[in-house]
C-alpha cells in the first residue's frame, strides 16, 4: 500500500518525465508512414491497426524522453527551459525511479509489438529502442560522440521511425524511399539545430557534440549543406506527387537560403514547408482510399 500511495503521490511527475509535448514531430514522422496502409486495407483495419500502432510508438517516444531525461542532470540543471522539462534534474523523481520507468516502457512497447505485429515490425522496433537507449545512456551514449550522434538521430528519430509505419503497407516503394532519405536528413538538421542551440552548455559539461567538434561556425555550414539536400529531396516527393507550384516555392527559398539561413523565421519556415510537403505527399494514399471505398 506504501508503493502505491507513493507511485500514485508520483504520478504527474513521473508523466512530466515523458515530455509529451516533445513528441508532436515525431509521432508525425510515425504516422506519415503508417497512412500509406490507407490504400491498402479497410477502414476497420485502419482504425484498430491505428490505435495498436500509435500505442506502441507512444510507448517508444515515452521511453526515448524518459531515458535521456535519466542522463542529462548535469546538462538540464544549467538550462532553465530544459530543467523544467526534467523531474530527474529537479529531484521531484530518483535515478532509479527515472531508470526503472524507462526500462519498463521500452520492455511494454517490445511486448506489445511481438504480440500484435509480425518479426520485421519487432526488429525495427528493437532497433528504434537500442538506438534512442543508446543516444543518452553510457557506456555508449552516442549523442556524445561526434558525427555518430547526428547519425544516430536521423535513424531513430527519423528515417527508422517513418518505415516502422511505412512497411505497414507492405514492400517499400520508390517513394517510401525518397521520404525516408528526406526525414533521415530533416531529423539530422533538427538535431544540429538543437546543438547550435546547446553550444555553449554542451562545451562547459564535456559533452562532445558534432558542433563541438568542428566548431560553432563549420557547424552552421554543415547546416547549410544539410538543409541544400533537404530542399533537394522535398522537391522531388512534390514533383513526383504532382505540386509542381510547390516546387517553384521551394526552388525560391533554396536560392534565398544563404540570406536568410541564420533567421530564426527562416527555419521554422522550412519546417512549415516540410510539413506541407510530407502531407501532401501523402494525399494521393487519402484520395485512393476514399474513391475507391477502403
């Protein structure tokens, strides 16, 4: 009765743990993938699949954040906007509390998994859940090493994340493809926006970023060049998807990148634009299954 009281005493800590609020990007990137089955399956498959499918990502995205949460005090107490993020670093929930929780998500989820979906689903899954452990958690904690943090992010909150649900609708197409590569390089410069953000702090706790490594100003650079290739690949899924006026936006704001590319307003276009991109792509899967009734 003791460990209830406490667990339920815990409990909206334990939930501000998760960071709900931070998933709203990623649960996109999942669900982007998950639509293409739209085409291919009836409504009632859509909605039940849907649901299993949104709690199994729910409980990876939860356990993603609880567990990076766990082994970024040093970092969050020197940041308000991030301690406030982090019951852990405030010491409104132990290490061990914090620990036991995220292990406990990521076991649920791998479960889960095995009992709804087939083996490729359980591997990627799997990989989803070393790769997002692994990114915060010593010995291998990869956002601390450089190049392979960038990597490791544009996979497990990127590109992985999208064919989980993609491969719902079976083999992978030329386009499943192109949007793949596309959220694998976005997921990329979201992080490395994040380390521009974090340079300082990251270079006072000895956390060894990509930006640390090659310094503040090449970083902007890789920046750049990353973001080149991300117009790039958004450019082909409009065309090939038949908005070629989007097309013409998007050649407009690459030729007006170099000036603007330091704006804040600039990024948060670009992430205006991707998501018009990615949901307009994914139209032609929503107008296939309502003219042809599931």
């Amino acid at each position: 009765m003791v460990l209830v009281r406490i667990f339920q005493r815990n409990l909206p800590y334990y939930f501000n743990n998760i960071r709900v609020a931070d998933w709203r990007a990623y649960f996109g990137m999942a669900f982007l993938g998950f639509v293409g089955r739209i085409g291919v399956s009836s409504l009632g498959y859509f909605v039940h699949n849907g649901l299993k499918f949104a709690i199994t990502i729910a409980l990876y995205l939860a356990f993603t954040f609880s567990i990076n949460n766990c082994f970024d005090v040093s970092c969050d107490l020197q940041q308000y906007q991030k301690l406030k993020k982090n019951p852990i670093a405030t010491g409104l929930v132990g290490f061990r509390e914090g620990l036991a929780q995220s292990l406990s998500l990521a076991l649920i989820g791998i479960a889960l998994v095995y009992s709804w979906f087939g083996v490729i689903h359980l591997v990627l899954y799997s990989m989803l859940i070393f790769l997002g452990g692994a990114y915060s958690a010593p010995p291998l904690r990869f956002k601390s090493i450089p190049l392979v943090d960038l990597i490791s992010h544009g996979l497990f909150f990127g590109a992985l994340l999208y064919l989980y649900g993609a491969l719902f609708a079976g083999s992978p197409s030329a386009q499943t493809v192109i949007v793949s590569a596309s959220i694998f390089i976005y997921s990329i410069t979201l992080e490395l926006r994040n380390h521009l953000d974090d340079f300082q702090v990251d270079s006072i706790s000895d956390t060894m970023t990509t930006v640390c490594w090659i310094g503040y100003e090449s970083a902007k650079r890789l920046l750049y060049a990353l973001l080149l290739i991300h117009w790039t690949l958004l450019a082909m899924i409009s065309y090939s998807s038949g908005y070629g006026c989007l097309v013409i936006a998007l050649g407009i704001l690459v030729a007006a990148q170099k000036l603007l590319c330091r704006s804040d307003r600039y990024l948060r276009l670009t992430d205006l634009c991707t998501c018009l991109a990615y949901v307009l792509g994914s139209v032609p899967y929503l107008a296939r299954f309502l003219l042809g009734g599931g």
